[in-house]
C-alpha cells in the first residue's frame, strides 16, 4: 500500500538527505518504517543493530545513543532530523515542509 508518493523526482526535491535506519530485526515498528520508505520509492540504509556483532554492533549503539540517547528502535534520520519511533504522520510533514521549501 503506498502511504506517501512523490513523484519520480523525490529525490531532487529532497536534496538528496541521507536517510538511515536503525532497526531491530524482530522490531514490527521497524518492519512498518522500512515498508513505509521502500513502498514509497526512498533510497536508504537500514541497520539491523540486533544482527551486528562485536565492535560494528557497538559502533551502532554508539552512534543511536548520538541521536537517542534511550536507545529505542526504530530510531530514523533523515538528514539532520531524528525521529525516534515511527512515526509516520511526523515523518510525512517533515518530507512535505523539505518539498514547499524547496525551489522550483
């Protein structure tokens, strides 16, 4: 089910945000998160932290505690904006506001 489309500039009218998640790989709102942005044609990373090991898994923790010190999943970035949890109506305001702010 498409949630959010964009058109097939999306990524020129985002400006080209980095966008990474870090999930858990049994979490199912980090399975609804990866569905939302793959259905709705974003490129990501997603970071399955549960299935890393030794210093690439501690390097991962490190890096959500950077952005959520909680250390919850999923924890989104896109850009230089942090969503902790999905949370979909936000995430899709923030792509909406990026898209009016962007020139045409």
């Amino acid at each position: 089910m498409i949630l959010f489309k964009m058109g097939s500039n999306k990524k020129e009218i985002l400006m080209h945000p980095k966008i990474i998640l870090y999930t858990l790989s049994t979490c199912s709102h980090c399975k609804v998160a990866k569905d939302f942005f793959s259905d709705n044609g974003f490129d990501y990373k997603s970071i399955d932290v549960d299935l890393l090991q030794g210093n690439e898994k501690k390097d991962a923790i490190n890096e959500v505690k950077k952005h959520n010190p909680k250390v919850t999943f999923p924890t989104i970035i896109i850009g230089e904006k942090v969503f902790v949890g999905f949370k979909k109506s936000k995430i899709k305001e923030y792509i909406a506001t990026r898209i009016s702010q962007t020139p045409p």
